[in-house]
C-alpha cells in the first residue's frame, strides 16, 4: 500500500502539473511561488524606458527615442542574469517558457493592452544557427498564447551580425545596431510590441522600433523580462 507522503507527493503531481526550474517542486506554471518571489522586480519604473524613477536621463523627449512604452518586469540581477544566460548561452531554451510566464503575468495583471502583433527581436541568421533557435521568441511565444496576441517572425530580419553588444559601450551600440534591421512584411498601422530578453541600454529595440515605424506601424512598445538598471 502507497504511504501517506507517496499518495500527497503523486496528488501534488498531479495539482501541479510542471517542475519549476529552478528548484525543481512541482508548480502549476513556470517557477513556482517561492522561486519567483526570489527575482527582483523593478520599484517603480517610468512607462517611456522602463527604469526605476526618478530616472536621470529618460529618453522621452528625445528624438530618437521610438519606442511608447517599455514592459520589463524584473531587474538584471540573479537570479534573472543565470536563467537568460542559460537560456541564451547554454541550450536551456525551455527557459524561455518560464521567463515569458514572468512577463505575460506582469502584462496581465498591471497593463492596459492595446497591440495588435507581437515582434520577437530577430537574431542574425548566422546566429540562429550556431544556438538553434532566438531566445527572443521563445520568451514572446508564451506571452502570445496567454495574452492572446499574434506572434509575427517572418519578414522582419536582423541583416547586419553586429558585434555582441554587452562588449561595446553605449554610443557604440547606438552605431553598431542603426541599420541592423530589415522589415518587409506589412506592418502598416499596427500596434506593435516587440519582445526580447533584456533591454540594457535600448539601442536594440529602439533600431527595431525605427525600422517598424518607417514601414509604418502606427505604435511600438518594448517588452522584454528584464531591464539592465
Ligand atoms: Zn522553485
Ligand atoms: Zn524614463
């Protein structure tokens, strides 16, 4: 006969569907209550660039600042930075899962919303294929199911293999990513938001927001799991 702490542990199984990934327990969805409790969250942020407020140098009245409104839930910090490492650097693509349930929970329970497509920010081809997928759309394809949104990819490209951005400092990221994308499917008078990992300083989504914007959508947000503080 099965004991007592069997029959639980087979019934929490089965309440709880999925293991968290971090401490492996059972959990409903993604990480589970106590692990999530663990990331930091940003107090506070400013709804132009996503950073604590007051900020110092908000982009919000600046010109080439395209980007209406930033979603970044958590703060770049553990244990955010081993996860996305992970999931970018060391094959954990489920990852993407659990982080994107952390950004669709933060959408849903603290956001108006109002987009019509989502964008995961492209990898360069070449990229692609060394890591067998972006990371980008494995974090904004969860965010689609949950919140409903579609999830668009094709004809939206990352043209230019620019350099790994965290090895260059913020002008030259600006320089380095200008012109990186391509848009050639119609996005003409979308609500777009695109989705990606961490935003540090901007330069990525910003570039992707200017090229969406010139293909003429109508507006872009950025949401990403973390904000580089
Ligand atoms: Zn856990
Ligand atoms: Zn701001």
């Amino acid at each position: 006969m099965a004991s007592l702490s069997e029959v639980y542990s087979t019934l929490l199984d089965y309440l709880l569907p999925e293991r968290c990934p971090l401490c492996a327990d059972p959990s409903m969805k993604g990480y589970c209550g106590d692990c999530r409790d663990t990331f930091a969250v940003v107090t506070d942020p400013c709804s132009a660039c996503g950073l604590s407020r007051p900020v110092e140098l908000c982009p919000r009245n600046d010109a080439s600042w395209h980007i209406a409104r930033v979603v970044a839930p958590l703060t770049y910090s553990q244990p955010a930075i081993s996860q996305i490492h992970a999931l970018k650097f060391a094959s954990r693509r489920f990852l993407g899962r659990a982080l994107g349930l952390i950004l669709a929970e933060t959408l849903r329970s603290g956001f108006e919303i109002d987009v019509d497509a989502l964008i995961p920010v492209p990898l360069h081809a070449q990229r692609v294929r060394k890591r067998g997928y972006n990371q980008a759309i494995e974090i904004a394809r969860p965010v689609a199911d949950e919140l409903r949104i579609p999830l668009r990819i094709a004809g939206i490209r990352r043209i230019v293999a620019t350099k790994p951005l965290a090895e260059l400092d913020a002008d030259a990221r600006q320089r380095s990513i200008a012109g990186a994308f391509s848009v050639t499917r119609n996005v003409y008078g979308l609500r777009l938001a695109i989705v990606d990992d961490v935003i540090t300083t901007g330069a990525t989504v910003n570039a992707l927001a200017a090229q969406l914007l010139e293909a003429g959508a109508e507006n872009v947000e950025a949401w990403a799991v973390a904000r580089a503080l």
